[in-house]
C-alpha cells in the first residue's frame, strides 16, 4: 500500500524535526554502519531499521510512493519507465539521475514493484528515479535477447528525458542480481554515457548459467539454452568489462545465497563486500547495506 498525502506531510514534520536534532555529535562506534546524518533521518522516519538478511517479502509488503510519471517506451504493456520526482525536503541540484533495473532471475513472476520501496527512498533523499519494467521470460518477446532490447531502449527514453529536465546532471544506472546483469551489458554496448552500479549483480551470466541454483537454471531458461549448446549467443549476452561505457562500482553481500560474491570478486571491477547483507538487503531502505548504497550515490 501506499502512503497517503495526510501521512506524507506528517513524515515530513517529524523528519525536519530529526533533522535539526542531528546538528550534534553524530559519530558512530560501529564502523560498519555508515555516518549519513543528517540526510538518512528521513529515511529512516519512512523505513526503520531492520535485522538482517532480509527476504523478498519482507521488501514487497513495505509502504511506498507512487511514481509520478510513467512513459511507454514500446508497444507491449510491459515495456514502460517510472519517475518518481526528487522530494522538495532533501532536493539538491547536483545529485545524478538513478536508473534501476530490478531483478528476478529474468523471469516473468518478478515485477517492477519490487523497486517502489527503493525509489521512494531515493527519491526522498533528493534523487530523481526512473525504474524499467521489461518483458521478461515467459513473456511473449521475452527472453534473450527480447529481454535487453527493452533495457537499451528504456534507458534510451530516460536519457533522452534527462536532457530535458536535468541536462547537467550524471546518470546512473543501477541493477540488482539480474537487473545488474543487465544493466553492464547495457553500458558495454550503448554509447550514452552513464555509470552503473550492480547490487548483488550477476556479472558473468556464462558463469552463473553453469550453477546448479533455481536462478542458475532461469539464467538457462532466460538464453534458451546452454552455454555449452549456444555459445555464441552467450557471448553476446556476457557483459564486456573492459568496454563499458562509463565506471562500475558492485555491492555484494557476505550473506546472499542467490548470487554469490565470486560474480564481484572475479570480476575485476571495484567492489564492495558488505559482511551481514544477503541477497535483496540492498533494495530494502531499512538495511545498513542500503545505507551504503547511500552513502556511495551522495558522494559519487
């Protein structure tokens, strides 16, 4: 469900009041918790703190902001982008434009609305957010290579409407476990410039495809094969690392059983190894793990 405008406004309030308290002493003795006072308290008005892991229901049944926006980038009515507005309290003019690609082993059973909780997070903190939904296996034109021809002409849309609202601000795009693997090999192959971000991201899909995992087998499903039957369309679906289009940063958690850290340690790429997260904490705003996250969109 989401929040109402009545409790929208009440947020607001309490979180301006957190805000002026945090002018102290904000240090933490846990160094592993990152230090975003002031910024996060409105966050954290929205989304308390959790334990965690978390699972994937414990991420859809959060509250959330409605999406302002919504643009169909194709014909079918999967292929469409979201905009959640940056919010007037924590509005700031430099702050980049976020993408994110949600996950879901590439199947049809997993849906945008996953990412609500994150992009109302986001948004809160100042960001604009666009998300992509996509035709996904199962879905007529899902599928390899269906699948990531929706991403490359979402993210085309979105870069397009970023000029004309925020033409001085970076884009970023960000994926999670399979909406990460997406999201590099969109950056391995557009000529827009924009940087990525993978959460528990799957990197190497040839790697990943040869488990023996259920999300393994929809790496399969999703290629319509093989990496031993159909190689070449492997190669095509593989990310190219030394190509992309801008810089890559991978958030993983020492606690994800879906996707496991060898994808970001074997990877080359810079990485963030986050010890207590498991696999959907970086898309719950309640976790330290998201607050990491955070932390690296505010200062990158």
């Amino acid at each position: 469900m989401n929040t109402s405008t009545a409790t929208k406004l009440l947020l607001i309030v309490v979180s301006l009041a957190v805000l002026q308290g945090c002018s102290g002493d904000s240090s933490s003795s846990d160094t592993d918790v990152p230090n975003l006072a002031p910024i996060i308290e409105y966050q954290r008005v929205m989304y308390p703190q959790v334990t965690v892991p978390v699972s994937y229901a414990d991420v859809t049944s959060l509250t959330f902001e409605l999406p302002n926006e919504k643009y169909f980038y194709g014909d079918n009515s999967l292929q469409f982008v979201e905009h959640w507005r940056p919010s007037s309290v924590n509005a700031q003019e430099n702050l980049p434009v976020i993408v994110f690609i949600h996950g879901g082993c590439w199947s049809r059973g997993f849906l945008i609305e996953q990412s609500y909780p994150l992009s109302t997070a986001l948004a809160e903190n100042g960001f604009p957010v666009w998300s992509i939904e996509y035709r996904a296996t199962g879905d007529l034109g899902g599928g390899w290579p269906g699948t990531y021809q929706d991403i490359e002409a979402a993210i085309t849309l979105i870069d397009d409407k970023r000029k004309e609202l925020f033409s001085q601000r970076k884009l970023i795009v960000l994926g999670h476990s399979a909406g990460g693997h997406l999201a590099l090999l969109a950056s391995s192959n557009l000529s827009l410039n924009f940087d990525v971000v993978g959460l528990a991201a799957i990197v190497d899909i040839i790697d990943y495809a040869n488990g023996n995992s259920g999300c393994n087998s929809a790496a399969v499903s999703f290629m319509n094969g093989t990496p031993a039957s159909i190689p070449n369309q492997y190669a095509l679906a593989n990310p190219k690392l030394a190509s992309l289009t801008g810089t890559a940063h991978l958030f993983v958690g020492g606690r994800d059983t879906i996707v496991p850290r060898s994808q970001a340690l074997n990877s080359s790429l810079p990485n963030t190894v986050f010890g207590p997260a498991g696999h959907f904490d970086w898309i719950h705003p309640g976790t330290d793990a998201f607050s990491s996250l955070l932390e690296y969109l505010l200062t990158n």
